[in-house]
C-alpha cells in the first residue's frame, strides 16, 4: 500500500484548508484511515481517523473545525480544516490500518503516506 498526501499549504488563522490521502497498491475499503501531525521537537499525534462505515474520531482540540471523509471508490480520504488556528500548524501524515477499528496511536497503524505541512499563521 501507497499512501500520497496531499493539500495543505500557509493561510492566515482563522482560514481553512484541506489534506487529502489517495492510497493505492489495494484497495481500503474496509480498513482505518487516518490523520497524524507532527509539530518540530514533538510527538505525532492522532487528529482524525474514519473506518470503512464512515464512522469517524477526532482528536478533542479539532472538534467543531476538522471533519474527515473518505471516498472508497477512489481509495481517498479528505481532512477538512476550519477556523484554523497558529497551533494546527504541523506536519500533517495520513496512515492506514488493515483492521476494522480506529486506533489513536501512530504505533498501530501499518501504512503511512510522506508528511502534507500546514501553517497558520496569526
């Protein structure tokens, strides 16, 4: 599995942006898809996954502004990012896992695409 990220770019707070994650190698339909970031000198940190029934989570600070959605016909997956804020600002990966369960570690999940940056600027 490939993963190819997508979007992203500089805007000003309070602007919006989208990361999109287009998979190939197989198909992704039943399995998690997911948003990480990663700001200089910290952790990746989960954001937002979505499983193949379009039931999704998302981290508490991105409640109300992110949403993320999936296409399984054309194996992506989009993370829609409003009223962004200076500390959205990271390196944005989106990640795969084969199982059926939305996971918030980096750790479980297999695949990961090149990371997609976002700064927010105040």
């Amino acid at each position: 599995v490939q993963l190819q990220a997508s979007g992203g770019g500089s805007v000003q707070a309070g602007a919006s942006l989208s990361v999109s994650c287009s998979a190939s190698g197989r198909a992704l339909s039943g399995s998690v898809l997911a948003w990480f970031r990663q700001a200089p000198g910290k952790e990746r940190d989960f954001v937002a996954a979505i499983d193949g029934n379009g039931i999704s989570a998302l981290t508490p600070s991105v409640q109300g502004r992110f949403t993320i959605s999936r296409d399984n016909a054309k194996n992506t997956a989009t993370l829609q990012m409003n009223s962004l804020k200076p500390e959205d600002t990271a390196a944005y990966y989106c990640a795969a896992d084969l199982s059926r369960t939305i996971h918030f570690k980096s750790g479980e999940y297999h695949y990961w695409g090149q990371g997609t940056q976002v700064t927010v600027s105040s």
